[in-house]
C-alpha cells in the first residue's frame, strides 16, 4: 500500500500592491504580468521558480 502525501500550495508573494511598470513587473510583488496570471495554473515547484526569479529582480532593482 502506498501512502501519497499532499504538498502544501506554495503561497503567493502578492503583497497588496498591484501595479506594473513599463515592463509589466508589479512593482509590490516583482513578478511579470504573466507569472501572475498564470500563478493559480503553476506546480508548486514553478511557483518556487517564480519567487526565485521575482526576488532576484528585487534585488537587482536595488542592487541589494
């Protein structure tokens, strides 16, 4: 008998501040127009890619 075990859903960075650049980068959550629209459809593991990537934009915005 195997026994699955369920992953917690990955939560989302959305902070409350909803609004892109001239990039279509949320300026509250760093992720693109797409990754947000896409974000409920996303495995877990690409959301962790997602995070990853807004992160890095964070950082890079403030050379941090």
């Amino acid at each position: 008998m195997s026994v699955e075990i369920k992953e917690k859903p990955v939560a989302s960075p959305c902070v409350s501040v909803c609004a892109l650049d001239e990039y279509d980068i949320c300026t509250g959550c760093y992720r693109s127009l797409n990754e947000i629209s896409d974000w409920s459809a996303l495995s877990n593991m690409a959301k962790r890619e997602v995070i990853f990537l807004a992160n890095q934009r964070c950082r890079s915005k403030y050379d941090l």
